[in-house]
C-alpha cells in the first residue's frame, strides 16, 4: 500500500460525503474529485479523461436524446392511456405491468442502461398523465433494471458458464465444472425477490417528490409546439429503431453507442427536436459530467489497487472456517459493497479467483462461493459509482445519496438472504 492508495482512498470517503451533502452539486464533487486525483498521482490524465469516450457515456447522452424526442411524439401519451384503461389505474398494476417489461429487456439487452433508458421515458409520461410521483416509481425500475440484468442465459450472458469455467480451471479447481444453466439457477430466486419488492415494497420506501398533476401537465404540452406527421412518425420510429437496435447489439455485432448515436443523429437532423433541445436533452442536468467523474474514481481505485487489497483481507478474514454459509456470506458481501464503488466487471474479475484459491486451501467445492462474487457483483445499485443506470436513477428521480442508501438497505438483506441461503444450499461447500 503506498502513498497513492491511502490519498486515493481520502480522495473516495470525501467525495461519499460530498454526495451526501445538498449545498454542491453532485457533478461538481464528481469533477473536483477526477481532479484532485490527477493533481495526486493517483490517475493519470488520459485515463481520467478516458470517461468522456467511455463507450457508456456515449450511450447515456445519446439516448437521452432519442427519449426525449420520443416524449415530443403522442406514443407516449398513446402508451400512457392504454396502460391506465388495462390497470384501471391501480398505481401497483402499472408499476408490475412495467416491472416485467424492464425485467425482460434487462435480459434481451444484456444492459442495465439500456433497458433503463428505454423504460424511463414511459414512466415518466405516464406518471404526469396520471399525477403519480415520479420518484415512487422509478426506485423500482431502476433497482429491477440493474439487479435482475443478465439473469437468464440470453445473448452475451449465454458465455457466463464457459467464463467461470476459465476461472476454475485457471485457478487449479479443474475437478470442477459449471454447466450452462448453473449461473441462472443461482440467480433465479433474486430475480424473482427483486421482482416482488420493486412492485409491493419499494414505492413504500421511495421519497414522495411533488407529483405533476394532469392539469399541470396538460398545460406545459400545449405550450410545446405540436410535430408535424412526419416528425411525429419520425420520432417514435427512431425511439423503436433503437429499441430493437440495443436488442440486437451482440447479434449483429453493432456496438450499443453507435446505434444510440445513430438515434440521436437522426432526431436531430428530421427536426424533431431543436439543437437548444438535444444539448439540454444530453447534459441532462449534469448527469453524464458526474458519470465521468465516476468513472475516474472507479479506475483509480483499481489503479491503487484497493480492489486487490480488499480481496486479500477478505481471504484472511475466513481462515479455517468449515460453515460454507459463512464462507458464501463473505463472498457475497465482500464484492457487493466493493461493487458500490467499482465496475462490477473489475469486482468479478478481482473476486472470482479469490473465492477459487481459498476454496482450494480449506478444501471445499467454490462452485457456490464463485457464484455468489458474480450475484454480489452485479447488486450495484446504491451509488453513482456502482453503474451508469444509477447516475441516470438519481438524476432523473431526484433522489440524494442519502435517500439512495436508506431506500437500498431493505433490497440488500433480502438479497443477501436469498443468494447466500439459496447458492451454499444448492451448490454446498463441504
């Protein structure tokens, strides 16, 4: 541990209190940390200002443009209707009704972002068409979108088997192997918990922001200039083209932010949206800018190597143990809390072998203990710093780290139950 990693780690517990705070914004405590951890050592520049062509970055902004101008269009308002006759406006119908539908494109996509972006916009309209609280709704879409995402073995999620089968051979645990529905398997009662609790539980948790009356509402929409035909047609079919397009990204090996960026271009060019429109659109209230800022602490704390040190401590930290629930409760929590703060992918890859080699020296099977660093590294949805879908979740919903925290500690125990309690039974250590 030297002296870039005790500044880095400085640098990281400021910049948490900084998000708890409401007198500064959260893109300038995510800027001002990015800089002072250049100006320290601890990041080089390039790769700070790596975040502003992060492939993720790309497809935020983007996509923000292409949603709004789909909000420019009468199909959402057209959506909104329709699913309000179906639920005879239950605010639990509809927010089941789009809890499925988030779940689902979490799993075609592959992305958390993506399936976020995609629903948030119809949420929105059909919150202010019904005087619903925005802010009691999107918790749930969010938390769904990121914590179920890649559940079912569909697209680029079908390899995870054939990936974790890598790390166990690897690592010296070639006595054992995954088959291909065991990452689902594992995964299955979280996604099914997740579920439940976004739909009944988590609206009663989530902060009741003013509502947008449907007067209220109806008046703003008139003093917006209506589209003609064709943009109208344009609008909801670009929406559509990259719907599909995100769908499909891994099939037809387009990546996510050219399609996005395809989006936007076309929205922009057809007039759906004026240019004053589409910068207001992609800033989005600073979210992208506190993104980038993120993205910098995430790799310098893989730079400093505090994944690695955290890893190391959690390794001694089980010792001798034969209670395989405790093992599996290390190795759930251990890269749940990590992956809060880094990319989920980085926590995977730091935690994965750590589970295998200290499975090897106590001598138990680490099926269940690996499978639990991948269930653990993917529940990223407290900070900014966990994934892009956050970033897009507090400032869209308006919500404070602190409300963010307080509304994911009750998701948290009952995932950590269901995994741990689920996994070690299912795939025991000894």
């Amino acid at each position: 541990m030297n002296t870039q990693f005790w500044i880095c780690i400085a640098i990281f517990v400021l910049m948490i209190l900084g998000y708890m705070q409401s007198k500064v914004s959260k893109t300038v405590v995510a800027l001002t940390a990015m800089v002072a951890l250049v100006l320290t050592g601890c990041l080089e520049a390039k790769t700070a200002l790596a975040g502003f062509s992060n492939s993720n970055t790309i497809v935020m902004a983007t996509m923000f443009i292409v949603s709004e101008g789909l909000s420019r269009t009468q199909a959402v308002h057209k959506v909104s209707t329709l699913v309000n006759k179906i639920s005879k406006g239950s605010f639990t119908m509809i927010l089941m009704g789009y809890v499925l539908i988030t779940m689902l494109l979490a799993q075609i996509s592959g992305s958390s972002s993506a399936a976020f972006a995609i629903m948030f916009p119809i949420v929105f309209a059909m919150c202010d068409n019904m005087g619903f609280s925005r802010s009691k709704m999107l918790f749930s879409i969010g938390i769904v979108s990121i914590a179920t995402c890649a559940t079912l073995p569909i697209g680029g999620s079908a390899a995870t088997f054939a990936q974790y089968n890598g790390f166990l051979e690897s690592n010296g645990a070639t006595a054992y192997q995954l088959g291909f529905w065991d990452p689902m398997i594992a995964r299955l009662p979280s996604l099914v918990a997740v579920c439940l609790y976004a739909a009944f539980v988590a609206p009663k948790f989530s902060p009741d922001l003013k509502p947008v009356m449907v007067q209220e509402t109806k008046e703003k929409e008139k003093k917006r200039e209506v589209l003609s035909p064709v943009k109208e047609v344009v609008g909801y079919g670009t929406f559509l083209f990259v719907i599909v397009g995100l769908l499909a990204a891994d099939a037809i090996h387009v990546p996510s932010w050219i399609i996005t960026l395809i989006g936007a271009l076309v929205i922009c060019a057809t007039g759906v949206l004026s240019s004053k429109e589409a910068y207001a659109a992609a800033s989005l209230g600073g979210i992208v800018m506190m993104y980038v800022g993120v993205l910098a602490m995430g790799n310098a704390l893989t730079a400093t190597g505090a994944g690695e040190a955290v890893g190391s401590a959690v390794a001694k930290m089980i010792g001798n143990t034969t209670n395989g629930y405790l093992i599996g409760l290390v190795f759930f929590l251990a890269p749940f809390i990590l992956t809060q703060f880094m990319n989920n992918r980085a926590v995977s890859n730091i935690f994965a072998p750590i589970a295998i080699l200290t499975c090897n020296a106590i001598g138990c099977n680490p099926i269940g203990p690996m499978l639990l660093t991948l269930s653990g590294s993917l529940a990223s949805f407290m900070t900014p710093m966990a994934t892009a879908t956050v970033n897009m979740l507090m400032g869209l919903g308006g919500y404070s780290q602190k409300e963010m925290i307080k509304m994911s500690i009750l998701p948290s125990i009952i995932l950590t139950i269901v995994n741990v309690v689920w996994i070690m039974t299912i795939y025991p250590a000894f």
